[in-house]
C-alpha cells in the first residue's frame, strides 16, 4: 500500500493571483480549493494538482524544488518565455551563465523555474512539465520512490528520479553540491493516504520520514530524511 501524489503546495501571499499566473503559463482550469486556497486541475490524467495556500512569510530562500518546463521547438520555447513574462514573471540568474540553453525565471512572488531547450531528451515524452526539479540525496529519491511506489529511472552519480509507472512527470533529485535549506519549505508535497492514515504515516516513519509538529488541523504533517516538509492526510 503506497500514498498517492495529491498536489504539490505553493505557499503564496497572494494565492489566487500567483494561481492566474501559473495556469496562464500552463493553460490550466483555475478553481477553489475547499481545503486550503486554490488548486489548478491537471491537464490530463498524468497530470499533477498544484495548490497555492495562503501565507503571510514573504519568500527570502531559494527554493530546493522548481519545474523544468520542455519545449518542443526553440519557437515553443520562446512562447512560453514570452507569455511567462507577459503575465508577470521575470528572467533571473542563479549561476546558470550565458551559455545556458535552458531559461531561468521566477514567478511574480520569486518562485524558480526553467524552460528547457527542444531536444532534452531525458525529459522526452514527460509533458509539459517535464519534472519537478529537486536538491536532493540518493537516499530522499529512494524514499520517495518507496512512498509512492513510484520506480527510479535514473540513479548514477548521486542524482536519482523517479516517474509514475503510468508516465508523466519526473520528480528529479540533483545530487551534490548541495544547496542551503530554508527556514520553510515554500513548496512541499500533499499525500493522499491510501487506506487508514495511521497505518500510512507508521510506513513512511518506517521508511525513514519524521514527525514534524506544524498544528495544522487534518494533516499529519511529515518531513522526508533530508528534512523536506510534506503532509498526508485521506482526503
């Protein structure tokens, strides 16, 4: 018995208007979330949920996860710069140089992400989000892989990746050297159970997650062994 990925959680100071950013950029169905904020639909059944919830703690930190986003041609990669842009994000310098194939950007509240070249073919055939890019060990992607039951299709030099068995997205893990971990994760996971809620955190606590004590009524609030906040709940 494994948890299901439910969404991956944007703290936001302006939820529905970093969501209007997103799903413009995505071409995704924006709605009301009746737990926390608001929720952008997947696109397809391989599709991710992602949530913005409401925080009042401006974001100081970079992140340790962002999507690569993928092109199909250097033009769709252009579009998707230029309508990112147009709906309030910015380009931004995190080291990546002045060869760097890939674009770099930050939505309207300084959130990381990348639009990747046409031709990378390790995200080929993953969708438009290609991957939730993450700083990670080994060990927290073959966590996750045991959470979620999810398989690893790629663990070399310390930098691992797991895919739902059914395709879409990769969740990446980059290996050293690695970044500094914030005072809060700004983006984090929500797991649905899968059967009793119980018996699903006794799992995770057994595959190496720790409590975390957030007082966040209806969750069970967890972090991975590199200390990554997530939650789980049986909605």
């Amino acid at each position: 018995m494994t948890s299901q990925l439910f969404a991956l959680c944007f703290d936001a100071i302006e939820p529905l208007g970093l969501a209007r950013f997103w799903a413009g950029v995505l071409g995704r169905q924006l709605v009301d979330d009746p737990r926390d904020g608001v929720l952008l639909l997947p696109g397809d059944d391989l599709g991710i949920r992602i949530r913005f919830v409401p925080t009042q703690h401006e974001k100081t930190e970079r992140n340790l996860i962002h999507f690569d986003l993928t092109s199909g041609s250097l033009e769709e990669q252009q579009a998707t710069v230029a309508r990112a842009l147009e709906l309030g994000g910015r380009r931004i310098d995190v080291g990546q140089g002045p060869d760097a194939d890939h674009v770099v950007m930050a939505d309207p509240e300084g959130n990381e992400f990348c639009v990747i070249e046409p031709g990378n073919r390790f995200l080929d055939g993953c969708g438009f989000i290609g991957a939730l890019s993450c700083d990670g060990t080994p060990e927290v992607g073959y966590f996750w892989s045991a959470a979620l039951g999810w398989p690893l299709v790629w663990d070399q030099d310390q930098e691992t990746a797991i895919q739902s068995p059914q395709g879409g997205p990769k969740i990446t893990w980059g290996g050293p050297p690695y970044m500094s971990r914030p005072a809060k994760d700004r983006l984090y996971f929500d797991l649905t159970a899968v059967g009793e809620v119980q018996a699903e955190v006794d799992r995770l606590l057994s595959l190496g997650a720790k409590r975390a004590d957030t007082g966040e009524a209806g969750w069970t609030a967890l972090t991975d062994p590199d200390g990554n906040a997530f939650r789980v709940s049986n909605r």
